[in-house]
C-alpha cells in the first residue's frame, strides 16, 4: 500500500508543476495532491508533512486564483481586441 501512496503523490505533484504554468487547473491539482500528503501525514503520525501538505497546499491555491484571474484578464482582452478587428467571437 505504501508503494501505491508513493507513487500517487509524485504522480499529482509532478503533474500540478508541469501543468501548473501552463494552465490555472494543474495548480488544483497540486492543492488536491497536498490532500493525499495530509492523509499521510496522519496515519502514519508523521505531523511535519502535515505542516509542510498545508503550506505548500496554500502556495498552490494562493497560485490557482492568480493564474485564473490572469487567465480571465486574456479572455477579455482577446475578445477586445477580436471586437476592435469586427470579427465575432
């Protein structure tokens, strides 16, 4: 079981830090992956990962809501400008 639980958390961090940049979703998946450190961190009574799960899972929510405003601020300003050009969205 431990070999599973290992895997599935480098699975979701290296994931949320490769997609993370690229797209506001991979910085919830990295919040979610900080959820399976703080189950860990739980059961096997090993109270610094749980530390570490909730602030690192923070950064990655506090990431989340910038990228998605960045993210929603592009939208806008690319339908702008499509709108400036007379194409329809």
């Amino acid at each position: 079981m431990s070999f599973i639980w290992s895997w599935l958390r480098a699975v979701f961090s290296v994931t949320a830090l490769w997609l993370g940049p690229r797209n506001h979703w991979g910085w919830l998946v990295g919040a979610f992956g900080q959820g399976l450190w703080i189950i860990y961190a739980l059961s096997t009574r090993q109270y610094g990962f749980l530390i570490s799960a909730l602030a690192v899972g923070s950064a990655y929510l506090h990431n989340f809501k910038r990228a998605k405003k960045l993210h929603a601020k592009r939208v806008i300003q690319q339908a702008a400008s499509l709108a400036l050009a007379g194409v329809e969205p």
